[in-house]
C-alpha cells in the first residue's frame, strides 16, 4: 500500500474530511473541510509523475489563496501523518519511507509559503498595532474619511471572519488586513481622493494605483509584510476583472476576498462626496447581485448572516 492507493481508497468514501477528523487538529471549519477533501483526492493522484506536479500545483494554489489562515497551515503539515492513520486504523498500513517522503513534499511547499506569516507570528501584538496606527495616523492627517472607513471595514472583516468559523487569531489577522487595505490612499492625489464627481480615466488610473501602491509600503515594514497580499489583491474579482493583477479567482487570498465585501458593503453605507449613503439592506442587495462575479459567494452570505443577525 503506497499514498496514493491509500489516498485513493480514502477518496472513495463519502466523507474524506469526518474519516481524517480524529487525526488531524482542528479541522472543523468549512474552508479547512474543503481542503481537507480535495487534498485526498489530489494525493490519490500521485502514483505518476503527472499526478505529483498535478498534486504540487493545487497545493501551491491553496497555500497562495487560503495562506493567511494558520489553522489551515497546521492541518496542512497534519495530513499525510492523518491519511496514514486513518489508513492504519482501517487495516492498511503505509511504509514508513514512504511517508516520510510525502511529508517531506508537503512541508516543504507549506513552510516555503507560509514564511511571511510565521513571521508575523512571531511579532509581538502591540508591535504590529503600532507599526498598523502609523499608517493609519498618516491616513487621517491625509484623509480622514479614508481614515474612517479603513478602522470600520476592519471591523466588518473581524465580524465576517467570524461567521465564517475562523478562530481569534483569524479574525484578528482579518481585522488588520481591513484596517490597512486603503493605505495607498496615503500616495493619491486629494483631488482625486475627494472628487464630488465621476473620475476621469486618468484619474481611475491614479485612484487603482493604490492597491499596488499600499502593498509595497506594507511590504517595506517586515512586521507587516504577511498583510500584503490582501492589500495588494482587495480589488480582484472572481471573474477575473480586477485590479491589479487580474488574478484568476483560484489566486486570490482568502482574506483579500474577506476585505473586498466588506470594503465594498462600508463605502456603500458610508458618505462619500458624491452620493448618499444607501440603506444595508439596498448595499447587501448589491453584493449579491454580484455574488459568484465579483465577490466570493461564501462571504457575500456571511454578510447577509452578520447584517441580520
């Protein structure tokens, strides 16, 4: 019995993620289930050479999409000691080089992109709230309705990350990436961020820059460098569409896509120079008229979930 045939014989139960439960750390919320499924069925792929760039690949992708949650990296790291367990607790054992290779595979694809986040880890709380309230300060001396909005979608990305069935930790790491989104926003001309108009396309041009522009001054603070990519990706879109990068949904970050409904969902029901604030529930109706298009479905319903609630 090797991996991949007893990943193979896992995958044809009708619940992968309840068989591996038992031995594997916390995995009890649906992002991390998802993972835990699809990670069985991919390891049944690895008996080629095919199969295991196939496998490498989608393990790359999870960790480029869901790397900002640590409870989904120590599963991760978990399951190729769980697929083995499981395995033996059903009768069929897997050598022990084996396994040791396929863990050896694993962590190194985890470790390698997770590096930004064990440093943050490491960073003690009030450090990272200072380096955080610099910015911000920066911001509200800048534009303090940018100042504003940035401290209330950092509380709608903690509520959200809290329907979702994120733990503290997560949730804490979700408010932070909120807080900072709009930093760019510092580098935008005030003409452009306070227009009581339609912008110009040059303007949009200056108005887009500053998801990239934001990224690079995170970036440039090692005890924040692990918020970058949400501030960099809060304006992708599933379909594609978005800004900067026009990242395929599959590459966006979970916790980009956790601050993209709730940047969206406070600018609608906050004031801006040139509209009214909209009622939630007409903000809500929006959201999810582009639900599964521009937002992620699962964050558009915790919303909805948060709102009524």
């Amino acid at each position: 019995m090797n991996a991949a045939a007893l990943a193979s014989t896992l995958a044809a139960a009708p619940d992968a993620a309840a068989m591996l439960r038992p031995f594997v750390p916390r995995a009890d919320s649906l992002v991390v289930e998802a993972v835990v499924d699809a990670f069985v069925r991919r390891a049944a792929e690895t008996s080629t050479d095919a199969g295991r760039a196939r496998f490498s690949e989608w393990l790359r992708g999870v960790c480029t999409a869901y790397g900002d949650i640590p409870e989904l990296r120590t599963t991760l790291l978990a399951l190729p000691e769980a697929l083995a367990r499981a395995g033996a607790a059903g009768g069929a054992a897997l050598p022990a080089p084996e396994l040791e290779a396929f863990s050896a595979a694993v962590s190194a694809t985890v470790q390698e992109w997770w590096r930004p986040l064990r440093r943050i880890d490491a960073q003690p709380i009030d450090e990272v709230d200072a380096r955080i309230d610099a910015f911000i300060v920066q911001l509200e001396l800048r534009d303090p309705m940018t100042s504003e909005h940035s401290r209330a979608v950092g509380s709608w990305c903690r509520r959200l990350a809290r329907r979702l069935g994120l733990d503290a930790q997560e949730e804490t790491f979700a408010a932070r990436c909120g807080i900072l989104h709009d930093v760019g926003k510092i580098k935008t001309p005030l003409a452009v961020l306070n227009a009581p108009r339609a912008l110009t396309a040059p303007e949009w041009k200056m108005m887009r820059a500053h998801a990239a522009a934001g990224e690079a001054m995170v970036r440039a603070v090692p005890e924040l460098r692990a918020f970058a990519p949400a501030v960099r990706s809060h304006h992708e879109r599933l379909d594609g569409k978005g800004y900067p990068d026009g990242l395929p949904s599959s590459a966006i970050p979970l916790m980009a896509r956790i601050v993209a409904v709730a940047d969206c969902f406070n600018a609608m029901i906050g004031r801006r120079p040139y509209r009214l604030p909209l009622e939630p529930m007409l903000a809500l109706e929006e959201l999810f008229r582009h639900r599964g298009t521009q937002f992620d479905p699962e964050i558009v319903d915790a919303m909805a979930d948060v709102i009524s609630a």
